[in-house]
C-alpha cells in the first residue's frame, strides 16, 4: 500500500510539475509577445518622431529664413516669436503696409522638392489689433476666452500705438 500511495504521490506531483512548466511556457510566450509589442511600438513611436523632427525643424529653418529676410524697419518692430508666429507693435497707419512687408518674404520662399513639384508658402496677418485677446479673436472667434478671469491684457506701452 505504501507503494500505491507513494506511485500516485509520483504521479499526482508529475502532473503537477507538467501543468506548471504548460503554464511556464504560455507565460514566457506572452512576455516575449508583448515584449516584441513593446520593441514594435517603440520602434514605431521612434520612426514617428524622428519624421516629426525632420519636419519641425525644416518648418523651423524655412520660419527663421523668413524672419532674416524681413526689411530693418520692420524687425526692429518685432516683439516676440510664439511657434510660427511673429508678433509686431506697428502703428496703425503703417499696418497694411508692414503687413505686406511681413508677408511677401514668407511666400516668395521656395521649399526644396521633388523636380517638378511645388509647395507654397501661406501666410497671413490676424491683425492690428489693441490688445492680445483681440488678435486671439481675430484669430478664432469662437475658441473660449482663457483669460476671462484677469480680463484682457493691454499691450506694452510701445504698442499703445496701434
């Protein structure tokens, strides 16, 4: 009797010892899947942002390009650079203008491509306006107010002129 009990003993742990390596198995399967996942995704979010930087930086190049062929009048008006913008303090009567001469360097650009093909250059004025909420609303009338708390602010005294 002792030899049944210690035979099914065997038995029962070899089952046991079976199921456990099964398990094993299927649990270092799915790791390497998801590792794999893992690898394929990063590679992909790699992959994306390097073609993001690419194109960041060539909208960085061509943007500054734009602002170096700006006339002098006009940089010495530039106040500050947000993204692909540049905002100016000019006076009122000289707006369209300044305006034009802002613009005209951006879109005479040419974007190196493919032989044969041709990218333009868009740009576009939001204003004059007297305040910063008033260009934002020029902008996109409808987006909400973000500062509706502290009001509008007014521009820096320079460009009280507008």
């Amino acid at each position: 009797m002792t030899n049944n009990i210690s035979t099914n003993l065997d038995e029962l742990i070899e089952q046991e010892h079976r199921r456990a390596a099964d398990r094993i198995a299927k649990l270092k399967r799915a790791a390497a899947a998801e590792q794999q996942g893992d690898l394929y995704d990063r590679l992909a979010r790699e992959a994306a942002d390097a073609l993001a930087a690419y194109g960041q930086g060539a909208a960085r190049d061509f943007f500054l390009e734009g602002v170096l062929a700006l006339p002098d009048d006009v940089a010495e008006m530039i106040r500050i650079f947000v993204h692909d913008e540049v905002v100016l303090s000019v006076p009122r009567d000289h707006a369209e203008d300044v305006k034009q001469a802002v613009i005209s360097p951006f879109e005479s650009m040419q974007l190196p491509c493919v032989e044969g093909i041709s990218i333009p250059v868009l740009a576009d004025s939001a204003g004059p306006e007297a305040t910063w909420q008033g260009v934002n609303d020029a902008v996109s009338p409808r987006s909400p107010r973000t500062s509706t708390a502290q009001g509008t602010r007014r521009l820096p005294a320079p460009c009280q002129d507008l």
